[in-house]
C-alpha cells in the first residue's frame, strides 16, 4: 500500500503543470486538491481492512506510519 501511494504521489507531482512564472500558490492548490483525494481513498481503504480482519488492518496502518516516517526523515536529512 506504501509503494502505491507513492506511485500515486509520483504520478499526481507529475502532473502538475508549470507555465512559466507561476506562483508557488498555484503549484500548492493543484497538490492539494489531488493529495486529499488520495489521502481520502488510503484512508477508506485502511478503514475497510480494519472492519474486516482488525490485526490486518493495524499491521497496514502500522506500516504506513513507518513508511511515512522513514520518507520524512530521508527528505528532512537530504
């Protein structure tokens, strides 16, 4: 589930399109909408495998906090 979000993530970066100057603002209100959504349809996905096998769905949870935290830190320490 973490290597899809972060092809998702990849994918959706991709997308964003840069027309000369254009403000950061703009860049930041296409990202946003596209991150929620994605956001919106991990968190579905998590809470339908927590409702049908419980330490499934922990075990996903748990592995994407790891995943974010380790994806944190290596932007934090680059």
């Amino acid at each position: 589930m973490a290597i899809a979000n972060l092809r998702f993530l990849d994918g959706q970066t991709a997308k964003v399109e840069m027309r000369g100057e254009q403000s950061t603002k703009a860049v930041r209100r296409q990202l946003g909408g596209r991150t929620t959504a994605r956001l919106a349809l991990m968190t579905v996905v998590v809470i339908a495998a927590v409702f049908l096998n419980a330490p499934l769905g922990i075990g996903i949870v748990s592995g994407l906090v790891l995943y974010q935290l380790v994806f944190v830190s290596t932007l934090c320490v680059s």
